[in-house]
C-alpha cells in the first residue's frame, strides 16, 4: 500500500538527506543516492509550494467561481 506524504513530511525528509550529505561520512554511492532523491523531493515540493501560491492567488466571486485576486491600494 503506497502512503502519500505530506509536505511537512517530505521537507523532514529533505532535511534529515541535508543533514546526512552535510557529515560527510557516508560512502559515495549512498551519498549520490540521498542527493537523487533529495533532488525529487526538492521538485515536489516546489510544485506543492506553486500549487498553493496559484491557489491562493484567486478568490471566489459573487457566483462562486474562482477568479483571480484583485490587488488594491485601500
């Protein structure tokens, strides 16, 4: 069964790979393989980060429709 992870889960991840490459003390095809997939995550969660920017860039209209946010100088 495949579990979906959540962002907070996948940048805890990231940073546990940082945090291993920064020591420095692992052999060279485990530290390349941490890299790769630190790579993947660093992709997917700058797509989630896009997502939620798109997302929060827009508001619901009089006819509950998402339209683009409107910014005012009030």
């Amino acid at each position: 069964m495949s579990e979906t992870k959540t962002f907070e889960e996948k940048l805890q991840q990231l940073e546990d790979i940082v945090s291993q490459l920064e020591k420095g003390d692992r052999p060279l095809e485990s530290a390349l393989a941490d890299f790769q997939n630190g790579v993947g995550l660093v992709k997917e969660l700058q797509g989630t980060l896009k997502n939620a920017e798109q997302t929060l860039a827009k508001v619901m209209d009089d006819n509950n429709e998402l339209t683009d946010l409107e910014q005012t100088n009030d």
